[in-house]
C-alpha cells in the first residue's frame, strides 16, 4: 500500500512517501479500514519533531507520553473511511459499514494512553488496523469523508473540554484560539448546544470565525480580554501571555478548561484570582469513549459543519504540514490517499 511513513525524529525530511509499504495485519478483534481521508493535527507535527518533552527537560526529544516514538512509523491520528475487512472474533456486519476512527488505542478509565499515529500506525496511508471497538458507524452522516476527518482529534479534543468543564445551554462561554481546529471545533459544539460563544482569534480570522457560529468576537492585539465581561466558561487551547487574563474572565465558580499551549506552555497567574474566587482551573487530553461516541452521534444528525481549509493527495503531506505550520487558513487541512 502507499504510505507516509516518518523515519526519526526532525524536520520534514524524516517523511518518506512510499508506494510498496506492508499491509497492516489484522488480530483477532480487529477490522481494516480503507482511508478515505486523514486530517492534520498540532500532535503530527510535535510529535515528528519530538517537541513534547518531559517533566525533568521541557526540551528532550520526546513524543507525547515523554518518550521518543518508535520507527518507523505511519503518522496521522484522524481516520474517516470504509471496514473492507474483519479479523476473528469480528461480526463481519460491520463489512461496508462508513466509519470514524477513535484515536485512541487504549484507555486507562477515561485518560487516553495510546494512540494511532504515535504508539501504533495512523491515517496516513491507504489502510489502517484497529480494534473494532474503536470504530464508530457514521454510515448515515451528512458530511463528507473529509470532513469525518476532520473531527476525531479536534472536535474530540473540544467536546472533551466542553464536557469536563459542564458547559451548559445558556452559558457564555469564551474559546481562545478560535480559528484553529480545535478552537473552531469548540465554537460549533457549544453554538449546538446552546451557548452563546465569545471567540478570540486574530483581526484576519474574525470574519472567518462569525461565519463559523461565534455570537461575538474579541480580536487579539486590538480588544483588551480585561473589557469583556465576565463569562462562565473558559475553553483555552492556547496558553501563552494571556493565559491569567483569560483566567479572570470567569465570573465567580466560573470554570476553565485548558487543552493546548500553541502560545507557549509557561504562563503566569496570580493563583489568589484562583482560590479567591472559586474558579476552576481543568486540565484536558483528548476524549473520553463517551465524549467519542456523542460526536459520532453528532455527527450523524447534521449537528456539524467542519471547516475543511485544504486537501492535500498523500503524496503531498510535506506540503500539507508546511501549510499547517504557517497557521494561515481557518479550519482544518486534510490528506486523502491516491483513488479515495
């Protein structure tokens, strides 16, 4: 099969695109999936780069659970395609069956310990192998196979967010980084909630983020966080200088979920606005299953409209990832294999 196959840990150079790649064998409980389409995500990059670190050195080579990776490896950790085939202990029903890749390949309750692309091989590539308890019918969802890719990571990420921080209808809820994947994710699951959204995002995407559902926009380096009014809700994927700010928007119990440091990871906070106040401060990873089998569910009804930035052949994914890096689209970047 073709396959985008990383070799070590660097730059772009570590992609190789190969056309002659082993076929993913299938154990017992597992079903193959024909990709259809497979979106990119910050983890394709930091985790090809090894910029996770670890607690005792912020800068060692190291993939996201502090380790280096191994290789090679199929990177991609959004999957949309087709079951074309079952291993044992597989009722063979699910055959045909258009499905949604969880990526998470194992849970330790709801805490995700490993993950396709990074522990196992991902969506990059023509097919993938995993567990048939992973996949998740959305035979009947309105959206295209590029847009399904476009929401296990992201949308996972936000929903996750969104539920551990208890967003409920009616609530003012302020997302930062609003034009990202995940922050653009988070803006159409609380607007299908029933939130009222306040996004943060750059005078460039301000227009781009109302379209997507934003009830109201606060754009960086020109409105101040410190003259929104006071909100119930933080959903925080991008740290950085205006992490504590953020953090003071809350109103009194108010909550704030945080999932993501694309601003930098070191931040400063008067941690008296914190206990004073009786805010919540709540660290997010991923999904939970029950966070993945909701935005199956979601997606199936229509209750999504992903953005999808550009689409890239396999064979492109250097180019895809040089785009992803510059940050300049709104949505999301996706690859499909040659003759999806």
């Amino acid at each position: 099969m073709c396959a985008a196959v990383t070799m070590f840990h660097g730059g772009l150079d570590a992609i190789e695109v190969h056309d002659d790649w082993p076929m993913p064998a299938l154990g017992s409980g597992d079903v193959l999936v024909r990709i259809s389409a497979a979106a990119l995500n910050n983890t394709d990059i930091w985790a090809r780069e090894g910029r996770y670190g670890t607690a005792e050195d912020p800068d060692a080579i190291a993939g996201w659970k502090g380790v280096p990776l191994d290789f090679p490896r199929i990177q991609g950790i959004d999957v949309a395609g087709v079951v074309v085939d079952s291993g044992e202990d597989v009722d063979r029903s699910v055959i045909g069956r258009r499905v949604m890749v969880d990526p998470t390949v194992h849970y330790n309750g709801d805490f995700p310990v490993d993950l396709i692309g990074s522990e196992v091989d991902g969506g990059f590539a023509e097919f993938l192998a995993c567990s048939v308890d992973r996949v998740n019918d959305v035979s009947a969802s309105p959206l295209s196979d590029v847009q399904l890719a476009c929401l296990p990571t992201a949308y996972g990420t936000a929903l996750g967010m969104i539920n551990r921080a208890g967003c409920a209808s009616g609530e003012r809820v302020l997302v930062t980084g609003a034009s990202g994947g995940v922050g653009s994710a988070a803006v159409q699951l609380l607007v299908n909630r029933g939130c009222h959204v306040i996004a943060r995002t750059s005078s460039s995407n301000a227009d781009a983020v109302l379209a997507n559902g934003a009830h109201e926009v606060s754009v960086r380096g020109h409105d101040a966080i410190e003259d929104l009014d006071e909100v119930d809700v933080a959903v925080d994927v991008v740290a950085g200088d205006e992490f504590g700010a953020v953090l003071d928007r809350l109103r009194d119990g108010g909550r704030m979920a945080t999932a993501g440091a694309i601003a930098g990871p070191l931040v400063q906070l008067d941690v008296r606005r914190l206990y004073l106040r009786q805010r919540r401060l709540i660290g997010s990873t991923m999904h939970s299953p029950a966070d993945f089998a909701e935005l199956a569910e979601v997606a199936s009804t229509g209750g999504l409209d992903p953005i999808v930035a550009e689409v890239f052949p396999l064979e492109g994914i250097r180019a895809a990832q040089e785009r992803f890096v510059r940050k300049d689209f709104v949505g999301k970047l996706v690859v499909r294999p040659h003759g999806a």
